[in-house]
C-alpha cells in the first residue's frame, strides 16, 4: 500500500525556515522555501535555511520533484529558494502574483533565474498524483494563500500564516465558501493551521483600523511625515500613501526593500498610487517639508537600514528636523527591542516628535490570526486531524489545548519535530522515520561551513577575547626565551606590557614544567591552555580563548 | 552666593546605574550606587557601575562626602556599592532596614565591610547642611522609600522608583500625609520622579491582585509546583508561600538569590512564613510532589540559573516532571526574550503545564507607576520643578508633555543626560557644567580595563572570527615560505586545508609586492591586513579579524 508522506524540513517549533515535501510513491511536491533567523548563540550568522538532503537522498533513489508551490511573499517563506533552487532539477513552480514577483526578486539576489507561474484561485494544479489550488486568505502581505492538496490518500488543508480580516484594504475576504464546501463535498483529512497567536484570546483587529490611527497620528505635522513599517506590508503603505495624498503630501519611498517592494506591487495593480503622487527621493529637497510624507525602510532599528542612517544623521538624503514626526506602524519583533527602542530614543532625545503601538493604539495590527480566529476555521474546516504550524511548542501545546476543548482527542493533533515524517494511510494517521536535519547556515557565501566549534570559538571571543602564544621551536626544541603573545578582545593592549610579560613567563614556567612529563606535543599544547587559563582567572577573572602553538623555524 | 547642585553620575537616559551627587559648598550627599547593565554592543561585559571620578575630584580640592542613602533594594540602585566605596573615605550610610541588609549582602560578596544605618520613615537626618527624611512608598520590592532632602536652597523630593499601590501587601501605604503636609508647609523646589512606565496610561494593579491569579494557576495541581519571580520580590513571595501554605504545600527555596534574600526576609520580619512549612531542597524527594511548593530563580531564562539547569536536566535537587505545573509570576525584561521564551518552550515541547504572564493574566503586575498615578504624586507634591528619572529618553519625552498638559512649562522640567550638573540658587534653577563620565565597565575582576576597542574587537570576532598571521624574520629578512595561519571562529579549521594554503600564497604574494614598496613595518603590516580583508571578502563574503604579525627569530 502506498503511503502520503509530509516532511516539515523546518518551521517545527521555531517559527521560521518554511519548507514542506509532500510525498506519494515516487513523487515529491515541496511548498515553500523560506529562510530562518539566527538564535542569539549563532553569532555572524546571516540566515539559516532548511536542509534538502533528503530530497537530494530520494532523486538519487530515483523519485523526482512534480512541482513547488509558494504560499506567501515573505521571507521565512520564500527566501531559501535562491539557495536551494540551484542545487535541484528543474521543476515547475507556482504562486500567487505577488508571491511570484517577490520570489523571482530573491532569486535575482542570488542570480538565480527561475520561472514562477503565477495561479489563480481556485484553478487546481495537477502535478502528478498531486492537485493544488490556492484560495484566497488576509495576512500582512497582499496575495496570501492557503493551499488545498488533494492526494490520492486525502486531502490535505496547507493553512499557512492568516489571519481572518473582516474588511481586507483590497477587499479580498479568506474564502470561506471554498473551505465550506471542502469540509462538506470532500471532507478534511489533515489541516494545518498557523498557531503563532493562539497566546492572544481577542480577535485580530482588521488591517484597515489601521487607516484611523494614521490619519490622527498624520495630522498637524509642520515638517515632514516619515512613517516606517514592514516593507512587505503593501496594505499599510496603502493606507499611509492614501491618508499622505488626501492631506495634499508627496510621497518618497527610500530604503531598498521598500523601493523594490513597491514597484513590484504598483505594476502588479496591488498598490494604487498614481505617478503623480511620488516623488524620487533624491529631489526632496525641491519640496516644502510639509509637502512631503517619507515611506522609510528601517521599522526594526535595523543596523545601516534607511531609518538608522537618517536617525543618526549619515544618511544621504533623508535628514529629520525636530519639526519632522516618525511614525512607527509597526510593533517591536521580539529581540529587536534593543535597536527599536534605542532609535526611538534618539528621536526623543534630539526632540522629534516620535509615535509608536507602545503609546499609539492601533498604530500596529497583527497579521496571524488570534485563537478565536484558528477556532473559527477548524469548525468550519472540520479536518480529521489537526497539524499547527509556524510556531514555538509553547505555541503547539495551546493549539492542543485548543483542538482539545473543541472535541479533539490529542491523538489527532499532530505535533511532529523537525524532519518528523507524518504518514497518511487510507485516512489513518502513523508516525515515520525522523530524517536528520542540520541547522544549515549562511554566512556570507558560505553555508554549512561553520558548525558548533566555529559558533562555540565565537562566542568564547566576543566574551573576553583570545590570546595566541607563539612558542618557536628549533630543532625540535622549543625557545622559551622568545615567546610571541598576540591578544585582542581580551584588555585593551597598549596598557598591558606588564600583563603580557607575566603571560609570556608564566607560559615559559609552564612549559618548563610540562617538557619534563614527556607528553606529546598535542597533549603539551592542552596541558598549557588549561594551566593558563586557570591563572588568567585567578588574576583578572575572565575566559579568553587561549591559542599556544609552535612554531618551527630553522 | 551658594548653589544647591545635583549632579546625576548615571541613569539619565538609560533607567539603570543609579546614582546622584547632592553638593552645597564643601558638602556632598551620595543618594544610592546602582549598576547598570551592558547594551548589546558591550560583549563579555557584566555590567556597569558609575564614574565616580568627579567625588574623586572634589574630595582633593578638599570637599567631603557627609553622607549616603540608598533609596531601595534593588541593584541598579545599590549593587555597585561594593565597587565604588572601597575607594572612598569612610563616611555614615543609611537606608531602610530591608534595603541596609539587601546592601550590606551585596557589598559582602565583594569582600567590603560597611556599615549602614537603618533608618525610620518621617525622622530626618541632619548631615551637615542636608537634611534627610525617608518616606514610606509602594514598588516592587519591600522597604522602598522616598527622600525627603531638605537643602539651604529649599526642598528636594527624591523620587526614585515607585508605583501607588492601594492595597500593598505589608499593609504600608505611600505616604500621601507627608507628601501633602509637604507641600503645604514647606513647598517643594524640585521633585524627582520615576517616569519608566509613563508610556502605560492605566492605574498599575495593586501588587495584591496577584494573589487571585496565583491562587487560580496553583489549584488542582498534580505533582510540584515551581514558582520562578524576581528574587527580590519579597511581596511576591509572600502571595505565593501563602497559597501554597494554605494548600497544604512545603516551600523549597532554590536559587543563591532566593535563598539568601528570603533568609534576609524572614529575619526582618519582611516575609512572614513560620519555619515549619520550609524544607530544606536536599530533602525534596523525602516528601510527595502534590505536597511540595518550589520558588526558584531564573524568572528571565537566565543561562547558569536554578531554573534553567532544571529545565534541561542539569540541576542537582530540582527535577521537573510533566505532572509538575511552572508558573512564572514575572514578566520578560525586553532583551531577554530568547532565553525567556526558550524556557517555556523547552517545558511545552516536554509536556510540562507552564503559566506565564502573556496566557495568565495577573500572573505579573509592574511595580512601577503609570502615567496616571506620576500625575497623582505631582499634584499632591505641586513642586516648582520635575525632574523625571529612571527612564530613558522617550519616557523623559512623554513626561516633559504630562507636565505640560498640567500646566509646567518647558524650562520647569529639567533632562539633564548624565553628568551635567543641575544648580539651584534662591529657588532658581541653572544649567551647571558638564561632568565628563566614563562608561566604566566590569569584566571579570577588572574594571574600567576594556573600552571601545576592545569592544569592536570581541564584535569582529564574534561575527566572522579571526585570522593570526605569523611571518617568521630571520635577520630583518621576511621568511615568507614558513608563514604560519592560525584561526578561530571563522571557518571549520579541520576542513580548511585548502583555504589556509590559499591565505599563505596570497600572504607571500602580497608582501612580495609590498616589499618594493619600502614602507615602515607598521604600515607595511596594515596594508597587508586591508588587502587580505578584500580578497577573503571576495572569496567568502566574510570579514574576519586579520592580525599579521611579524616574529623575529635569529
């Protein structure tokens, strides 16, 4: 008998990296491609992104890939795929318009060029055993999808990130019918729903409450309107560019995401902003401050975004005055506070007038959907088993807590780890084999070359610095009198003279003592490293790394 | 004519490393010694403590110090105690009895004996021209007080941190009598006040409605209850050993802080908790888990806490269970979210039940005062001046508009950054002098010995590691066929071969080019650095630490 499999190769319990293989006899359908953040331990690490193996493992057993569908234009969903694409066949993939546009814009960064067909709702997609369609759902980036993968074992519900907003900015509701009729003509197999708010219990405001909160915050501003939000967020740039033009202002778009966001959008017909109403950024000095509004890139506190360069005045063309205000439309993504809050308070201290969600209500709406709204749509969807996603497991438990007090037994929620293979049989769920993962990571043009020594190395260093203690040797004999000490991150150096001579004789004491044990040279090397450090941190009390190596010189 | 000057050492701008200089004539008055905590660009820094170099200063042109209150028991008012006294002359020292004994075990774990006064609410203190009184407030920690400072020039209202608890768990109201009788006898010239939570536009809860929420999550509990709080959070405590109490519950204490402060409590007949219903943690596994209350630290995830080493296994009394519940009566400090949220997720993806403020409502209430309850004490108070304190620059922002919006004019609030000196002469205010502060940071047992460079050295090796260069010279001559490469954190070394290779031979190559040159070995060495940084850029996109050095061997 043959089996459905689904492969989650991220996003199981830590939010980001999207990237799911559907898979039937000898084929594969994968739905989306998206990068992953750095944790705090991986430091310099740019992004991580799903590990393939398994899909390479299986095209060398000589399955093939049918297809690929994207569900949404952000990063953690599609943003892998300049990466990954490359390393496989060729395949057709499918998005909605702006998912695709975006998509082909991050594969252009990697000079990957691949073509993405864009779909139409409700127009399914036969690829091999598998059909797909997309059907319309609200997030915070237009042109959302959920998907319906019908298989030869059933149904399968892809409900990636949503939220269920009652009145969209581009009038576009979820598609409530569609799941309707599903639940009701075919019946549910499986659904996946994202989890990532199921902490909140109050519905999810619609985008479109946002317009208020702007106009009010947007109104009797004597200089210019700068106002940052996700640059991905096409609706709230709506509602500002809508609320600038109707108070008379010119609208500038300055940080690159942005620029290439909106462009993308204002060609797709996703953003409504006729010619007239923008200006280039460079010619904002021809205008009169209160003429202007300034979309920014930058709503994090982002090191060299936009935002940050013009805050702290190294930015080329865009320079805020204490009669400017800046508009946060955008909450603080958890991590970020340090960044967020610092630029904000750059703005206060330099006595520009600054708002933010924090004390501006409904500067900011969430775009995942609140429990209520994931409530709403497993009753609707009335799925046989339930599968969150896109969240933490304290996010995954609740959704069990939730599935459970609406009729669900725990069995029927699916709560796979990474690589986890859910099965399906004749509509019955079983576990399969759990594939490895690594924790694939960028950072610059490598990937997967620094693993838990580089990232653990890293860390020792940028906590209290390292010491490299050249010790030559000639002739097989090492020269105590002559040891070279090279230090940085650990004190600051130019007033060290002392500290150094006492490294450079403890290390000669040391090693006087160690030759005597005839060890070998490895074994010497460790030995002295230990014996150091227990003596740096008697004297100064901190860690550095501590590098002895010798040196053969003739 | 003589000027009252206040002279802030820390704290403006960046809510922690409290610390004032009262100065009248040859006088001053030091008002708390508090730590700050490093900003994420200070790595390997364990935190901050004022510059105390101006005291220095004016001690040698003969000035003295008549005295010092600590105004509550918190660290970034009194933790840096132990660093910046010993460096002093002995001089009397007062506060609460709880914060006197909260000082005095923070200062012993530097090895420094002082002696503090324990002083009673409403009775002054006369120290030299200073006149200093304690008046009872509300905050997050027992034995918090206000100062009442009483000067030639006229009266300051010290208001450190505090929040108008209405029904505050000792029963010790804020003293509004003294505030009014104040105000109405004596007027006030200047009144600090703590404005960290102005952004909040609701009464803060009393710290007593905690107890529902308590009471609520600590029912029908299978097996332990763990409680992770603030362990300074002496009321807290007191709430949570009551229920547990009353449910038939021994209390462990785990947790260096917790012990030692609830021990400090219980002796000032702060925590009232009879002896009996205490176990001692080596004895946990002599009682059954339904009967068994655990308060433990590690509220915030902090790496190395009680908490965290019994989430993943590693602690050597607390084991928690999935029939356990956790419970944490804390809300995250932004910037620790990652560890915060890692816990709760390491118990969900366990099967623990975990109850944190973001699902529990009241599980945390602030002990800092709202926008609201700032104005209340303002009004009852009427002085001729605010000062905000305890915030950063967006707080002082929101404040300076309160004011305003109840009829101060700007030049009556005063946001003074650190250092610069606030003057008051015959009830008018003037801008003092500016006093140079360093930012003195503590690493391991040196202070002060790390700075800017250091610092953006442990950030490039933090993010991209470093590369040692080691070009041996035999008489003045480079040998460049014996270059040695040692590296850390930039790639995996065991599979850098090749890379090493390469970074020898363009090494050789680049210094056979520069050599023509004839330049300084100093200059010879940088040119090196910046053209190695390009090509590895290029190679690999990253920007390691470059350190070629020569090593003169004969």
């Amino acid at each position: 008998m043959s089996k459905l499999r689904i492969i989650p190769l991220g996003g199981m319990g830590n939010v980001t990296r999207n990237m799911f293989i559907y898979e039937y006899e000898d084929e594969m359908l994968i739905v989306d491609c998206g990068i992953g953040f750095p944790e705090l331990n991986m430091q310099g690490v740019d992004l991580l992104i799903p590990d393939a193996t398994y899909v390479h493992d299986q095209l060398e057993q000589g399955k093939h890939i049918v297809g690929m569908f994207m569900t949404h234009g952000h990063d953690d969903h599609i943003a892998a795929a300049g990466y990954i694409l490359p390393e496989l066949p060729e395949f057709p993939i499918y998005a909605s318009p702006l998912t695709a546009a975006f998509a082909t814009q991050r594969m252009s960064d990697h000079h990957v060029d691949r073509e993405i067909t864009p779909v139409r709702d409700r127009e399914p997609v036969q690829l091999g055993y598998f059909s797909v369609e997309t059907i319309a759902t609200t997030h915070s980036v237009p042109d959302t999808k959920h998907l319906i993968i019908r298989t030869p074992e059933g149904v399968v519900y892809h409900g990636s990130d949503f939220k269920l907003d009652t009145n969209p900015i581009d009038g576009v509701l979820p598609d409530y019918d569609a799941i309707t009729a599903l639940a009701r003509d075919e019946g549910i197999l499986c659904m996946m729903v994202d989890c990532l708010r199921i902490e909140n219990s109050k519905l999810t405001l619609s985008e479109s409450t946002v317009k208020v909160a702007l106009e009010r915050e947007m109104a009797n501003v004597r200089g210019k309107i700068v106002i940052t939000l996700m640059s991905s967020h096409i609706h709230r740039i709506q509602q500002a560019v809508d609320v600038a033009v109707s108070m008379g202002r010119k609208i500038v778009f300055i940080g690159r995401s942005v620029e290439q966001n909106v462009e993308i959008a204002i060609l797709l017909k996703k953003l409504d902003l006729a010619k007239e109403h923008i200006i280039d950024k460079r010619r904002i000095e021809d205008y009169d401050s209160d003429k202007l509004c300034l979309i920014v890139a930058g709503s994090q506190g982002q090191e060299g975004s936009s935002l940050i360069r013009a805050i702290f005045g190294e930015h080329q063309v865009l320079h805020i005055d204490p009669a400017d205000k800046v508009i946060f439309s955008a909450d603080v993504i958890p991590g970020n506070e340090q960044p967020f809050y610092n630029a904000i308070d750059e703005l206060a201290r330099v006595g520009v007038d600054v708002v933010y969600p924090d004390i501006a209500h409904d500067l900011h709406v969430s775009g995942h959907a609140s429990a209520p709204e994931q409530k709403q749509l497993i009753e609707l969807a009335q799925p046989k088993y339930l599968f969150p996603i896109g969240g933490a497991y304290r996010h995954r438990k609740l959704f069990t807590d939730l599935a459970m007090s609406i009729g669900y037994d725990r069995q029927h929620v699916l709560l796979p780890e990474d690589g986890q293979v859910v099965q399906f049989e004749g509509d019955e769920y079983s576990r399969g084999e759990k594939v490895l993962l690594r924790d694939l990571m960028v950072d610059g043009k490598g990937i997967g070359d620094i693993g838990t020594v580089v990232l653990s190395d890293r860390k020792v260093m940028s906590q209290n610095g390292m010491i490299v203690l050249v010790i030559p040797k000639y002739k097989g004999e090492a020269d105590l009198s002559n040891i070279q000490v090279i230090s940085r991150g650990f004190i600051f150096m130019k007033h060290a003279d002392e500290f150094v001579e006492n490294i450079k004789k403890q290390t000669a004491e040391i090693m006087e003592e160690l030759k005597k044990s005839n060890e070998k040279e490895g074994d010497l090397l460790r030995r002295l490293e230990r014996r150091l450090a227990r003596r740096i941190d008697k004297m100064i009390g901190r860690a550095p790394l501590i590098l002895p190596v010798f040196m053969d010189v003739e």
